[in-house]
C-alpha cells in the first residue's frame, strides 16, 4: 500500500500491529490497524484486497 500514491495520501498515521494468531493448520493471522482520513476507509480497503 505504501507504493501507491493515491493510497499514501489518504493515510493518515503509520500502521499498528496489534498482534498474531498463529495457528498450526493455517497461514499467520496479523492484526493490524492505520487511520485513514473521513470517508476514505473504503477506498483504501477495497484496494488492499
């Protein structure tokens, strides 16, 4: 996300990690939040998918 101008501009503070659920059977899980400026969070969500 960090590469991708129109993005960059529409976060508003650095991503923080909040944790990981490893699990045996499956991929590491990371939880993680950023702000992003009103109304934007779905732009920038659709985007990362």
């Amino acid at each position: 996300m960090y590469d991708v101008p129109e993005l960059l501009s529409k976060v508003e503070e650095d991503i923080e990690i909040n944790g990981l659920d490893p699990s045996a059977d499956s991929p590491v899980v990371v939880r993680s939040r950023f702000k992003v400026k009103p109304l934007e969070q779905w732009t920038v969500w659709w985007a990362s998918l």
